[in-house]
C-alpha cells in the first residue's frame, strides 16, 4: 500500500509498479467532482455523496477518508476478491485510511512516501497547475501534518524518500519483492 500525501508522487510511482509487479490495482470511490485526466473505472468511481454514505452504510469499503471536504474510499470486495486469489493488491490511499488498513489487516505491507523537502513539496503542488493557492496552501499544511505523523508512527513498513523518480520506483519494487520472498 502506498501512503502519503498530495504532490509526493504516489499516483506516478503506482503506475510504475502496477507494470513492473503486475499487482492488483484498486480504483477508489469518490465524491470529489471528476477532473481531466480522469477515467471512470481507472482512476476514480466517482459518486454521489449520498451513494458514498449508501455503500458506507452497507459496509462496502476496505477503508474510508475525508479529505479537503471529500470522501474517498477502497471497495472491500475488489481487493478481498484479489487477495483471496493471492494476488498482490495495491492501494494508494492517505493516512487516514491506511491507519485502518493496518488495524484490520495487521500483516499488510504499507509503504509511506516522503517528499525530499518541504520546498520540493511545495514547488510539486504548484507545478500541477490545478490547484488554487488557498487549496495549495491547505494541501501543504496538511501533507506537513502527516509526514510528521507518519515519521511519528510506527504503522509504516517502509519510508521512501522521492527525490528520484526512478530510484525511489526501484526501493519500492526491491521492498515488495523482499515481502513476497518472505511469504514464500
């Protein structure tokens, strides 16, 4: 599972391994309003709110967040289905929902992703060019937030730093191949 917060690069680095691991990829409900680059199915399942609290209420999700005033969460069965098949699974979810990943399912491996610096960071969420400067402003106040939690917490695995896109893909692939061997 990949862990950490916005502009550290979890969403490139997943498309990386997903080829390089043939894992499993879960793809997230959301409330949030779809955005290019967007594809239903791919990226997001994008919902209704109501629909959200409908499949929270049936007990449909792995795990849960809100984040900046939108919910997100895994489908349980599409990951069970994988695990139950002995597939790998990856996740690419916040904090929050990967502390009740780790709660549940104690023996899965989470990996958190950590920015090289906070200017790095900063510079990273400005780049994409899809954020205003209020929702940048809060997004790096809230990714300051959770690596400190992170670095605090021992839930994680695995910190990987991506200040090299590839070297930090290669750590990640080295980490699941080791977690694979060990289950062998």
């Amino acid at each position: 599972m990949l862990v950490g917060p916005s502009g550290v690069g979890k969403s490139t680095i997943s498309r990386r391994l997903t080829g390089q691991l043939s894992l499993s990829y879960t793809v997230s409900a959301t409330t949030r309003p779809k955005k290019p680059g967007d594809e239903t199915g791919k990226t997001y399942d994008h919902v209704s709110r109501d629909e959200f609290f409908r499949r929270l209420d049936r007990d449909e999700f792995l795990e849960y967040a809100q984040v900046y005033g939108k919910y997100y969460g895994t489908p349980k069965h599409p990951a069970l289905d994988q695990l139950a098949e002995r597939r790998d699974v990856l996740l690419e979810i916040d904090v929050q929902g990967a502390l009740q990943v780790r709660y549940q399912y104690p023996q899965a491996l989470l990996i958190f992703i950590l920015p090289p610096d906070e200017p790095t960071l900063l510079r990273r969420l400005t780049d994409r060019g899809r954020d205003s400067a209020p929702d940048i402003a809060q997004r790096f106040r809230a990714a300051t937030r959770e690596i400190h939690m992170a670095k605090g917490s021992r839930a994680f695995d695995h910190m990987v730093v991506n200040d090299n896109l590839d070297r930090a893909v290669e750590e990640i692939v080295g980490i699941v191949r080791q977690k694979r061997s060990s289950r062998a």
